[in-house]
C-alpha cells in the first residue's frame, strides 16, 4: 500500500483542522485504510454530526469536503524503533513536517498523542501557525472514551454550517 499516494486522495482543496499522527505504521493498518484510529474517529464524527457513514471511503470523503484532514509528523516509520532513536527520528522529520503545515495553515490543529506534543508544538511555531491547538490521547489504551468525547466537542467546535 503507497500511504502517502492513499493520503492525498483524501486531501482536502483547503484544510481546516488538521488531525496529527505520530507517523503511519511500519506495518499494518493505516488510517486512510482502515485502523482502529479510524473506527473512533468516524464514531466520534458521527455521534456530533447526527449522521452515520456507510463506509470508511463515505467517511473519508466528508472530512475532504469539509476541510478535516490527517497528517503524520513523521512520514517515515517510527512506531517499531526504540524510544531513543523514535524520538530523534521525530525531531528531525519535524522540520518538513512544519513546511507542510506552512502550506496548509490550518485553522485548528489536532494532535493525536499526548506525547508528541512538545515536538508537534516547536514545528508548529517554526511553521508560523496561528491555529488553535488541542491535543488528544491516542484512541487505545483504554483512551477510546476519552479521545471520542473530546473529539466530538473539537468537531462541533469547528462545524461547517449549511
């Protein structure tokens, strides 16, 4: 599976909220695909919009058209080194990190792991960012509640009015 070829399928003209990664997995499922990230998020989005989406691809293509969109800080692999090494890769794929949100600015930004935060922050700042921030725990771990609560409050928050 191309992940960044995936990715940008889902690509929105314009971003609004950006959702943040820590980076796809070196193996396995992927959120563009179908992961258990992607199983809270949709069940997030759907219990604050009222609606239910057939398919993760139905999913997908509301969050293009309404601005939401998901990138990694890191586009290469971490989640399988040692925490030594994981982090360094972070800090330094965190400068073309904040080049691509440079080129997004999003509105609000959604960091989706606690402990990649101060990593995500120093990139926004480097990227000039002015979007709010909220940070989420990952959805597992016995977090999926308290990601899902959150994440439905951040999506009435930013809701699209018709």
């Amino acid at each position: 599976m191309d992940i960044e070829k995936l990715r940008e399928k889902f690509r929105p003209e314009k971003v609004r909220v950006l959702l943040i990664g820590e980076s796809p997995p070196a193996e396995g499922t992927f959120f563009y695909d179908r992961s258990l990230m992607t199983a809270y998020t949709k069940s997030a989005f759907e219990s604050a919009l009222s609606q239910k989406f057939s398919t993760n691809a139905e999913f997908f293509e509301y969050m293009r058209q309404t601005g939401y969109y998901l990138e990694d800080l890191s586009q290469v692999p971490v989640d399988k080194l040692p925490c030594a090494e994981r982090e360094a890769k972070l800090i330094e794929e965190s400068q073309r990190f904040a080049e691509r949100v440079s080129q997004m600015n999003p509105k609000a930004v959604v960091i989706v792991l606690k402990k990649i935060e101060k990593i995500v922050r120093q990139a926004l700042r480097k990227a000039g960012s002015s979007a709010e921030v909220y940070v989420l725990p990952f959805p597992g771990n016995g977090h999926q509640t308290k990601y899902q609560a959150q994440l439905i409050s951040i999506v009435h928050a930013h809701r699209i009015r018709a």
